[in-house]
C-alpha cells in the first residue's frame, strides 16, 4: 500500500482530495496551462475591446449620443443645435 504524502505549500488542487465529479466539472484547475490557447484568447479579447473603443470613438466623432427613448429603449441620435 502507497505511504501518503503530506501536502506541502505550491502542491495546489492536486495534492487535494477531491471527488472524480469535481475534477470532471472543474478540469481547469487540472490541466497543465496551454500558452498557445491563452494567446489566441488573449488576443481575441484585445481585438474586441479595440473594436468596441473605436466604435464608440467613431460614434462620438460623428456626433452622436445614447439616448433612451420613452418606451426604455436606447438610440444613438445625433446631436442637434436650439441655434439651427
């Protein structure tokens, strides 16, 4: 029979005991971390928060605003002058 080894500080959920569904459901907290995946992830969340920023750049320079309507729903108008 295998001597158990006590867990040492930095063993992590590993050195935890856990049940076979926990580890199914939560899979992450096991896996060894896949650089490439974390990449194309990151780079996918960058690329849509710059998306996102340049619309908004974009509305604004054109001179529109959100505006909420009566019924709660929101519109982009533009801005209009009293002077005009």
């Amino acid at each position: 029979m295998p001597e158990k080894k006590e867990p040492a500080p930095g063993d992590g959920l590993r050195s935890v005991r856990t049940t076979s569904l926990f580890r199914a459901v939560n899979f992450e907290l096991y896996v060894k971390p896949n650089l490439v995946i974390m990449g194309l992830g990151l780079t996918a969340f960058v690329g849509c928060v710059g998306y996102i920023t340049y619309m908004r750049s974009h509305y604004d320079a054109m001179g529109y605003y959100p505006a909420v309507q009566e019924d709660g729903t929101e519109q982009f108008v533009k801005k209009k002058s009293k002077w005009d």
